[in-house]
C-alpha cells in the first residue's frame, strides 16, 4: 500500500509532470497562479511594446511660428501635404491679376438723352446764329470733343433719332449687366466704334458714337469693392493647393532655422506639431497592436502548448518580443540606418525562439509582429517584403538544432535573400540603378551580419541567465575536453566508455521514436557522473575483476549503488548543465529495484523471512519524459549485453526482450504502451523499472 502511494507521488524535480501511477499523461489544466504571472507578463509586454512604438505617434515640438529650432526636426514618415504659406502666395497672386470690378450708375443712359436733347433743340436755329454756339458749347461741356460736336450738330432731319437708337442698341449690346471689369474699360471706346458700325452708323459718325459711348460710362462707373472681392474668392478656389512632398528621414527644419509657416504644415502632416491631432492614430495603433498579441497568444497556445505552459519559457518569450521591437525603433531613430535593416532583429528574433524555444512559434510570432512594427515605425511595404524574407531565411536553417553550423548558415541566408529582395523591392519602385546596387550591398549584407552578432551574442546570456537547454549548450557539453568528461575519462575510464556506448544506442532509438536525439545523447554522456565519487564500486571501472562490494552488507552496497544518482545531480548543478541533462540523471533509474543486494538480502535474512524492497530502490523520481525512459532501457541493455561471456544474437535479443519486459511489469511500475510507437512531443513516457545492479 506504501508503495502504491509513493508511486502516485508527482516527480519532484518537475512538480507540473503527472506520476506514471496517474496514467501518464499530462494535465491540460493550467494552475492559476501560472495563469496569473502569463497574463501579468503578456499585459506588461503590451504596455511596453506599445510605449516603445506610440512614441512615435503621440507628443510634439509644441513650436509656433517664428520661434527658433532647438534640433533638426527630421520627419519620420514619408508625407505629402498642402503648403498653406505657399498655397496662400499662388492665391494672392492670382488675386492681384485680377482686374477692378466696376458698377454703372442706373441713369447712365441719361448722358445720351441729354447728348440728343441738345442736338435736336439746335436743329430750329438759324445756321450761323448765337444759338447754334450755345449749343456747341453745351455738347462740350457735356465731355464732347470738337469735332464730335460739330458733327452731332450738322446731322440731317432724321440722323439724330436714327442715331440715338443705334447707341442706345450698342450700350445694351455693350454692358448686358451693371458691372463691368476693367479691361472692359480700357477697350471701351474701340468695343463701341465697332457695335457701332454693326448697328449701321455711317463712317463720319463712328468717332463720335464712340465717344458718347466712352463718356457716358465713364462719367457713371465706380469702383464695386464687393463685386471685386467675391471675383478675387472665386478665382482663388479656382487655385490649386500646392502640394509637397519629404521622405522619411528628411529634414523639415535644422537647428537654429527660424518656424515657418510651411516648417508647421509639415510637421502636423508629420504628427510632430500638435500633440492633440494624433490622438485618432494612437487609439488605431493601439487597436492593431491588441489585434496582434491575441493571434499570437491564440497560436502560442495551440501551437506551442509546451512554451505556453512553462513560466520561465513565456518570460523568455517576453523578453524577445520586447528586445526585438526595441532594435526596431532603434533602426527607424537613426538616421543613417535605412528601413531594409528592419530585417536584422527580426532574424535574430527567428534564431534565438528556435534555438531556446522551438520553431512553430516562428511562423505566427514574426509576421505578426512586423504588422505592428510597419506601420508604427513609418516603415514602408518594400521594408515589410525584406524583414519577413530575412526572417524565412533565417527560419529554413535555425529550425534544425543539431546542426553546427545552422546560426552561421542563417546569417549567410539571411543576406542572400535580403539582397534579392532589397535588389527586386528596388526596381518596382523604380529606384536609380546606382542606388538600387548600393542598398541591395550594403543592407543586405549587413542584414545577415547583424541577425547573427545579435542572435549568438544574446544566446550564451539567455542559455546562463535561464538555463536553457540549447543545441548549441549540448553540442558544447559533447566536447571531450569538458571538466567532467576529462575527469572521467581519467578516474572512470569504464564508465566513460559505457556512457558513450549507452549515448550511441539511445540516440538511435530517439531517432526511431521522434525524442530529442541530441539531448539523449549528450545526456547518456553525464548520466552516470556521480560514480565519480567512487569510481571502483562500479563493475565497468575494475581493472583485475575484483569486486569492491561483494564482502559489504547489502544495504550498505545499495546504498553506494544507488548514492551515484544523487552525487551526479550535486555534481551536475555544480557544473551548471543543463536542467534538462540535469532532470535525466535524477530520473535515468527512476525508483527501480537494486536488485543483486536485495536478493542477497534475502539470502542472508534469517528465517528466509521476506526483505521490502524500499530500502533497495533506487530514490527516483521516475522518467518523466521519453528521453529519460530511452536512456533507463539503453543504460540496462547495455550493461546487461556487457555481462555476457559468450554473447551471440539470439542471447542479445533475449536479454533486451527480458529488461523491457522487467521495465513494464515492475511490481512499483504501470504497464505503458509500447515505444515502437511515435507518440506527440507533448505526450509523456512513464517510468520503468530496475537496471542491472552494475550501473
């Protein structure tokens, strides 16, 4: 009964993993206090994201025109926007070409009748008379000239009333309206000369109809303010506004410049003037942001359900995030970076979550993020094309964890494909040839030189900081020139050897069953460091046969036997590896049976009374993954297949069939499913049960 509750015990080395007693299976459920820190965090990511990218968007020079720049004012965004200092001087000058507006008395037309209310009351006076002059003296007075006169006064019978009509028909043909513009006035008299000879008026009169004409509206036109006023508005609407246009990063005003009022236009057009005319942006740019942590929150919990649970992961993923937005305000401040390098950090990003996390996170994370970043930032489609390529490209290489080389291939492929897609960008927006070969160079090359100093400066801190396990920390621990493994190599040669042997067979069955086969094989290399302590306890490290523990009590064997897994984990910690590699030397003999000093226990009970087996159990905790279960059966079966003194196929295969059978069936152990099966990455492996005593 004592047993059964101990093995319903959760591991204590992951309390979050349930015990192979319970099933074997994980829980699904989040404790609430994890639930709690998640959403803690993924609300302070927000405020932060957003504070980092809204800056841009909120906030103003606060200048007023006239007053001097303090610094260079440099736009940045790309605008276009109405120059209303300029747009007004287009218009003044329009306006000012516009001729006076004049308005014509009503009784204009009296002039006429007066003309020819003299003219026919000089018609009865004797030729030569005193009335004839007083007449004469009349139309001058009236403006006429001499000439004009005479010939008014020396008509027939019938040519004044003839004549009056034809004027009276050339004013109405002449002035339809009122008002009057100027340019009408300084061609008036020629204008009527010429209704004049329409309307029939002989030759000798035209001069003299004209100057009637000329007369008559001169001597009743004034200037229409009003009239002249609303002309000059309508022929200022008819102005287009002129437009201008600054490139991100352009300056608008240099230190020292004297504001403008076009310096003023192109900031409000900017964002930079007035803090109150981008509330509308920053509330948009708030709403995309929310938008986009929910598809990355959905997807992470989908997805990457491993990454989602684990606390320390999630802050790991945090800091990312944060790091990654904060390289990309830096490219868009700096005025000599250009867009194309937004690629950079958003590589780095692909690298480091692959590495410390896993891939399938990549595939949501980043194109998300660069749809907040874009747009924020005043980056622009060609910088979207490049960044999401780098981040492709350094996502095909970073996704394989056993490969060496992978960081420094994904910074190679991150510059090929930048500069093909700053190169292919460049010439749809029809950029100038010597410019388009001296981004696609310089941006891209350095796109990938950036990625990569980024992603591996920053892997070591996160690897340390966190204690992650990361291909490139395992690959690091394979070296033979490690502390440990020198030192076993030198004090425990035999178990050097096993736990190669071991590492070989448990990394093909990894491969076999879809386990990480780099951390089976690095951990079978540590798995047995403990016997450093005692190094000649252990069957593999005797030089002539002998055997330390056979003239030893069997509780006190067990003990020596079973103390090399709490000694490993002591010694491994204090190396700093892993907490995975860490995690698989407490559990790679879970709380299996001892079982050669048990039944020599029993021998020499007195009585041949039974011995509990507790005292001759290993302290556990069980596998809780299916790497440690692939290295308890390889760890037996290599120790077991040792033993033999005559080994031959058949024995071999009977000896693994025997363990596996004794790892199901332990009587402190729940049957599992077989491992021939490739169960989920999620899924988790229960324990087995005893290895052979030597180990």
């Amino acid at each position: 009964m004592a047993k059964k509750e101990k093995a319903k015990k959760k591991s204590p080395a992951n309390p979050k993993m349930p015990a192979a007693g319970e099933g074997g299976t994980r829980s699904w459920k989040v404790p609430e206090a994890l639930r709690s820190r998640r959403v803690l965090g993924a609300a302070v990511l927000f405020v932060l994201v957003c504070a980092a990218l809204g800056s841009r968007l909120i906030g103003g020079f606060g200048y007023k025109e006239g007053d001097i720049a303090e610094r260079d004012i440099v736009s940045p965004v790309a605008i276009e926007f109405e120059d209303a200092e300029a747009t007004r001087a287009e218009r003044a000058r329009a306006a000012e070409g516009l001729a006076e507006v004049y308005r014509l008395n009503p009784n204009f037309k009296n002039y006429v009748e007066d003309i020819f209310r003299i003219v026919l009351g000089a018609r009865d006076i004797p030729a030569g008379g005193s009335g004839l002059a007083k007449a004469r003296d009349e139309l001058l007075a009236k403006g006429l000239g001499k000439e004009a006169a005479d010939r008014l006064l020396s008509m027939k019978k019938d040519e004044p009333v003839r004549l009056r009509l034809q004027i009276n028909s050339v004013l109405n043909r002449l002035l339809p309206e009122e008002t009057l513009e100027e340019k009408t006035l300084r061609r008036l008299e020629d204008a009527a000369e010429e209704l004049a000879a329409e309307e029939g008026v002989g030759q000798d009169l035209l001069s003299a109809v004209s100057e009637i004409v000329t007369k008559a509206v001169n001597l009743h036109a004034g200037k229409d303010k009003e009239a002249t006023a609303a002309r000059r508005r309508e022929m200022e609407k008819e102005v287009a506004p002129v437009m201008k246009n600054i490139r991100r990063g352009e300056v608008i005003a240099r230190k020292g410049d004297a504001i403008a009022g076009s310096h003023l236009d192109a900031m409000r057009a900017a964002g930079l003037a007035d803090p109150r005319s981008s509330w509308g942006k920053l509330a948009g740019f708030v709403l995309l942001q929310a938008f986009v942590f929910g598809i990355i929150g959905v997807y992470m919990k989908s997805a990457a359900g491993d990454v989602y649970r684990d606390a320390r992961k999630m802050l790991i993923f945090y800091i990312l995030v944060l790091l990654t937005v904060v390289s990309c305000v830096v490219v868009a401040a700096v005025d000599m970076f250009s867009g194309y390098l937004l690629g950079a950090p958003l590589a780095a990003l692909v690298v480091l979550i692959c590495v410390l996390l896993r891939p399938e996170p990549v595939l949501a994370v980043v194109p998300a993020l660069a749809l907040a970043v874009v747009p924020a930032l005043g980056f622009e489609m060609p910088h979207l094309v490049v960044a999401v390529t780098a981040a492709l490209a350094a996502f095909f290489f970073s996704s394989r964890p056993q490969d060496k080389d992978s960081t420094m291939k994904a910074g190679v492929a991150v510059s090929v494909c930048s500069m093909a897609a700053i190169f292919i960008m460049s010439l749809l927006g029809g950029v100038e040839w010597r410019r388009t070969l001296q981004d696609t160079l310089v941006f891209g090359v350095l796109n990938g030189v950036i990625a990569f100093i980024l992603a591996m400066g920053s892997l070591p801190v996160f690897e340390r900081l966190f204690n992650v396990t990361t291909s490139h920390r395992l690959l690091e621990l394979s070296n033979p020139e490690e502390p440990l493994l020198k030192k076993m190599l030198i004090h425990a040669p035999g178990t050097y050897y096993h736990s190669f042997f071991v590492g070989n067979l448990a990394e093909t069955a990894a491969e076999a069953l879809g386990a990480n086969a780099l951390l089976v094989r690095i951990a079978c290399y540590y798995h047995d460091v403990g016997k450093l302590k005692r190094p000649y306890f252990f069957a593999e490290n005797h030089i002539h046969g002998e055997k330390q523990l056979d003239d030893v009590a069997p509780t006190l064997g067990a003990l020596v036997i079973s103390s090399h897994v709490k000694d490993g984990v002591e010694m491994a910690r204090e190396h700093k590896l892993p907490e995975d590699v860490v995690e698989i030397i407490s559990q790679h003999h879970g709380n299996t049976l001892i079982s050669f000093f048990h039944q020599k226990a029993q021998a020499e009970a007195p009585g041949g009374k039974g011995v509990p087996e507790e005292r001759f159990r290993y302290p556990g905790p069980r596998p809780s993954s299916k790497e440690a279960a692939i290295i308890m059966i390889a760890d037996s079966c290599e120790a077991a297949v040792r033993s033999l003194k005559t080994p031959t196929p058949k024995q071999i295969e009977n000896t693994v069939n025997n363990i596996v059978e004794q790892r199901l069936f332990d009587g402190n152990s729940t049957p599992c499913a077989s491992l021939s099966s490739r169960p989920s990455p999620a899924s988790t492996t229960p324990a087995w049960s005893t290895p052979n005593w030597m180990n």
